[in-house]
C-alpha cells in the first residue's frame, strides 16, 4: 500500500476549466458540476499530454477534442523533449525505452500508454512504485503482425526477396529459385493472444494443419479458433512452420532452445515477431546449419541502425515492420488516446498492466460504475461527501467489488486521482469518512450483468438517498433506474436534464416550453411515472449546455419538484 505516496489535491484549492461555455469542476471541495453553480476559482492548466514518438495524428486530436495538450514528436533529442516537459501528465510512446530515469525526470506523470502490445521497454515495477499507471493497447497492432507472418512464410517459400535482386541484375536464375507451397502444411502457433488466433484465421484458406500451444487456453477456445492444441515438444515434433507470438518474460527466455530445435524436422521454417530473447541464437544457428531450415526475423536487441547478429542466419529478415501499417499506426494511436482518456476521466483501469485489476472484469462494466455513480451524485444535489455508499452488483459482478471501488470514488469526486487502484479508493473514502458496502445481491431477480449505486446522505429528517441501477444493453451504457423511476434505459453519456414533478397533463410541455425559449433541443426524452406517488421524471436528452436559470424557470412552474442538470463526458 503506497499510502505515503497518496497525491490528493489540497482540499482548500479549487480548480475549473472551461470547456464551450461549460464550467466543469476539476476539483469538487465545494460545489458539484452538476449543482450548475460556478466556482469562483483560478483556472485550471491545461493537462498535458508527450507524445514523443512518431505516432498517427488522432492521438493527438482525440486528446485536444477533450481538453488535452498535446506535445507530439518533435526532432529533438528524447530525453531533452522529456526534460523540457516536467509538468506532463501523461506519455505516450511505441518503442521508446521508459526507465527509472525517465519516469524520475516527470514528477507529476500519471500514466504511461504503450501503443503497442509488449511493455517490456517501459520498468513498470519503478512506475508503480511512483504511483504510475502503465497501459498497452492490445489487439490494435495485431492483424498489421499476423499478415507480415503469412507475408513472410510466402517470400521465404518463394524466394521473394532474391529472386527480385537476381531479377534486377539481369540475371534469370528459375532453376535456382525453386519453391515450396504454403497450402497444405502443417503450422504450429506458439502462443495464442490476439495475433496468434488472428494467424490462425489469416491462414484458412490455405487448408493447413494448425497446432498451437499455450497453456492456458482451453481446449473448447481452441476449437473455436481451429487449432489442436499439443505440447511444445509436440508442436516443434510436427510442424513445418513455427510461428512465435509470445511475451518476453523470464520463464520465456531461451524459450526455443537446442533441445527443442533437435525435435523439428529437416527445413522447418522458424518465424519470430515476437520478441528478440525467446530463441536462442546459437542453438538456431547450430540447427540451421544441420537441419537446412528457414529463418525469419523482425525482432531484435534494439531498434536502430546497425550490424545485426542474425544477418548470417536470417532468410528474412526486416526492420521491425510488424506493427508499421498505416492501419496499425491509427489504430494503435486511437486505442493509446481514448484508454488516457477513459484513465484520467473516469478512472477505467482495464488495460493497466501493472497492478492488480483481474481477468474478466471488462472496460464497460467499470464505465458503468463510473457513469452510475455520476448520475447519483448530480441528483443527491449536494456538494458534500455522501456519508455511505451501498453497491450491489449482480450476474457476477460482485467478485469484482474491490476493483470497481476505483470507477465509484472517481465518479463521486474529481478530486481522487483515478490512476490510483481499488486501494486507494477505499483508503480515500476512509479519509473522507464515507463507508462503502458492496452488498449480497439475490440473483433469482435476473437483472444479468447490472448494478445499482445508492448514496446516502444525512440521518433523521435530514436522510436523504438517491438510488441507481444500470446495465449494458446492446454494448451502450444505460441507466434502467433512478429512486422508484423504473424502466429509464437513457444513455447517460452527453447533457441531460432530470426533471420530478407531480404527474398532470400539461407538465411535460411546460418542460419543452422552457427549453424552447432558450432555443434548447431536446435529442430524446423519456418519462417514466411513479404510481405510487403519483409523480413522474422526465428525461430529457438535449443537445447544448443547461444553465442554472433554465432549471430555475422550470421550478418556477406549478407542480415541478426537482430539476438537475448532468454533463457527463
């Protein structure tokens, strides 16, 4: 637990930043965004985001839309971009090497985003220990890596690379040039993440055998795939290609070894995208020279110029190519800015490879919390701390309370720093002196994967509560219930106004009436009523800022109880 390490803001400073009209509390110690009251305080800096590597422009113009400054890649030096920045937030980077020193040199650094899969060039240990979050965006480079394997596998079989420089020269060397076909063969994919499957499916249509190993994957996952998954001995025993697609961690070191290489048959061909440190060089160079077989490459030491310690060995041998697509480039850029984003903003955790946050527990469900907890906060209408928090969380999702604990304090105040973990969520509402109860759910009322957040606030006649449940319908986040209002289901995301009032007819447009004389659209409504006590809450979905003086005319009119206004990002 880093509770020294805690950087909560000083509750007796108040921040804003200004955003299209819309005044938004950086900081909450006194009045929420939502309360439509501004803040007499400073302005807020802008948050700044180095990007410090050559990356597709929608990082940058993603992180802008929402309220980021960017320092994107510039011809100076790394470290001197690094050391001309000590106010960043956030970095982003591809292969740049993030050590201690590094992190060291950005003392305010909150998250770290590796554009990319492997993390092996960022100490996430050090990062941690300083309280930084370190991100990948998995699967976003991983299609651009699964066609440079077939891409490979085809120039090695048919002497691609060669045969055009013997061509170039004048020469007709067809005899020398004899190939071999893909189809038919027997491939053996070690390591099934998201470029081993997508090899897999990149290759079916050409009719091959396909064997895998990766212990961890089930053999029902497997099916589904098409592969048969075998043991590595196995797989080194029977394949006529070898395609590597694994992490370069301690365990995997050396991992293909003399021992394994003894066990291939004759011209097998070896394809490593993965990772330099997984194969053993001399073994492979031992083994080549006996066995005849094909070596691929484009992973090594270090990205940069310079004599390589393959080239003897090497059929192909690229320059780190695997992730260079345009398509991979933006897609890797896009993921890297809206995970910061989703971080910084609402305390989504899911893509954080150095702590604690366990398998299963998706992005969207922490969304939710987040969102949920926003929504109860803006109608509780008060700027103080809720004295407790009661959650349940059904179809499962009670084995993840402590984690989603995270998404929950940062949607009750902006003032806890979201790239913190589930501890330091309940060590922040400790200090707060607000309890929080993740209680014992009845599955038998089969809500599916949904949850509800109450927030209590105040005892005796001064006890008031405001309840929500939402869920994820159709990959949207919904909210299904505010209080006794049931059956909502509107997307909390964007500007919206909550209106209570006693049902009669004639309410609902003396709502629009209002809104229209402020020249207000209104995107979507809906307005579920209470019969219970007869009073209904209309929804109202609009599609520019609410002011507190809109609200006020509302209220002005007979009937109308309640109105709040939420802006929720």
């Amino acid at each position: 637990m880093r509770v020294s390490n805690l950087k909560f803001w000083n509750p007796s400073k108040c921040y804003r930043r200004t955003t299209n009209d819309v005044i938004e509390d950086a900081i909450v110690p006194s009045l929420p965004v939502e309360s439509g009251i501004p803040n007499r305080c400073p302005q807020l800096p802008m948050r700044k985001v180095l990007i410090p590597t050559k990356l597709n422009s929608i990082a940058a113009t993603v992180l802008e839309d929402n309220d980021f400054q960017v320092v994107p890649d510039t011809n100076a030096p790394f470290n001197d971009i690094v050391k001309a920045n000590p106010d960043a937030m956030a970095l982003i980077v591809r292969s740049e090497t993030i050590d201690a020193e590094i992190i060291d040199m950005l003392p305010i650094l909150k998250v770290i985003v590796r554009a990319g899969a492997g993390y092996d060039n960022i100490d996430i240990k050090h990062a941690r220990r300083k309280g930084i979050d370190v991100m990948n965006t998995p699967g976003a480079n991983s299609n651009a890596v699964a066609e440079e394997v077939v891409a490979m596998i085809l120039a090695a079989y048919r002497f691609i690379i060669p045969g055009d420089a013997s061509t170039r020269k004048g020469q007709w060397e067809k005899k020398r040039f004899l190939g071999r076909e893909l189809t038919l063969k027997t491939v053996g994919i070690v390591g099934l993440g998201n470029i081993g499957q997508l090899v897999a499916r990149r290759l079916a249509g050409f009719e091959n055998r396909l064997l895998a190993f990766d212990p961890v994957v089930s053999a029902r996952r497997a099916e589904e795939i098409g592969v048969e998954l075998c043991s590595l001995d196995s797989l080194f025993e029977q394949a006529d290609i070898i395609t590597l697609h694994v992490p370069a961690t301690e365990e995997t070191r050396n991992l293909v070894n003399a021992e394994l290489l003894g066990k291939t048959k004759p011209r097998v061909m070896i394809i490593n995208c993965a990772r330099d440190d997984i194969i053993d060089e001399d073994a492979l160079r031992a083994a080549k020279a006996e066995k005849q077989l094909l070596f691929c490459n484009d992973v090594y030491p270090h990205d940069a110029p310079g004599e390589k310690s393959v080239s003897d060995i090497a059929d192909v041998m690229l320059p780190h190519l695997g992730a260079n697509t345009e398509e991979s480039n933006y897609n890797a850029a896009r993921r890297a800015a809206e995970q910061l984003i989703a971080i910084i903003d609402r305390g989504v955790t899911t893509h954080v490879v150095n702590s604690s946050v366990p398998e299963g527990l998706d992005e969207s469900h922490m969304l939710l919390a987040y969102y949920l907890t926003r929504v109860a906060r803006g109608f509780l209408g008060t700027d103080e701390h809720p004295r407790r928090i009661e959650a349940s969380f059904y179809g499962g999702l009670d084995e993840f309370a402590e984690w989603l604990c995270a998404p929950i304090v940062r949607g009750l105040s902006a003032d806890f720093d979201p790239s913190f973990d589930s501890q330091d969520a309940a060590d922040y509402l400790k200090e707060k002196g607000v309890e929080f109860i993740s209680r014992k759910v009845d599955e038998t009322k089969y809500y599916g994967k949904s949850m509800t957040i109450d927030l209590l606030q105040g005892e005796g006649r001064n006890f008031t509560k405001v309840s929500v449940r939402g869920t994820i319908a159709e990959a949207n986040t919904m909210v299904s219930r505010i209080d006794d209002f049931d059956k909502l289901y509107f997307e909390p995301l964007g500007m919206s106004v909550l209106v209570v009032y006693q049902d009669q007819p004639g309410m609902l447009a003396k709502i629009t009436g209002v809104m229209a004389r402020h020249s207000i659209n209104i995107d979507d409504i809906r307005a579920p009523h209470d019969k219970l006590t007869g009073e209904s809450m209309a929804v109202l979905k609009v599609n520019k800022p609410v002011t507190q003086l809109v609200l006020d005319e509302i209220l002005a009119e007979s009937g109308f109880k309640k109105a709040t206004y939420l802006e929720i990002k």
